[in-house]
C-alpha cells in the first residue's frame, strides 16, 4: 500500500509540472565546483543533500548517485531525468564523476 502511495505521489509530481530532486545539477557552472582530490563527501552533501543512491565502490571508495527531473510544461509531456554518479576515495575525496541524461 505505501509503494501505491509513493508511486502515485511521485507520478503526480511529475505530472504536474514539478522539479524533482537537487536543482544544482541543471547548473553547469556547479559541476566546475566538483574539483578531484579536493571536494569532500560533506561539500556535495551541502549543495545537493542526501543522494539517492549511495554504494561502495570496487576500490573501497563510495559511488554517490543524484537524480533531477526538470519540470515539464504539460501532463502528457515525459520528462528526461539527468543522473549524477559522483565516486570518492576512502578518504571521502572526489575522484571523478559522471553525468547522463535519460532518454525521454
């Protein structure tokens, strides 16, 4: 019954016209900020809170992945998500980092 809820909340969201999840990733001049070696696990938590999907690495690290999904100007208009991965060291430092947008 909770997965309906959520389910329905979430395609209502959407549906509606509303932005879903961290907005700084449809800023560009944010992924500048994401410097390797340098920016911490707790400098991307503060621009982008909790990620969505956070694993360990096969290095030992951790693998961070964000999701937004930009309005969309109608109901029957899908919407293309863009995904953020962003992998740290065993020191909570950026190594590197992926972006993608999905296919509407």
């Amino acid at each position: 019954m909770r997965k309906i809820a959520w389910s329905m909340l979430l395609s209502f969201a959407l549906s509606s016209g509303c932005a879903f999840g961290p907005s700084a990733l449809k800023d560009e001049d944010f992924y500048t900020t994401l410097k390797p070696g340098i920016t911490t696990q707790e400098e991307v938590k503060q621009k982008l809170g909790k990620p969505a999907l956070a694993r360990i690495s096969s290095t030992g690290g951790e693998e961070w992945v964000y999701q937004y999904t930009p309005p969309v100007p109608g109901p029957m208009m899908p919407a293309a998500s863009r995904f953020l991965t962003i992998r740290f060291d065993q020191h909570g430092r950026r190594i590197d980092y992926d972006r993608s947008k999905a296919i509407r």
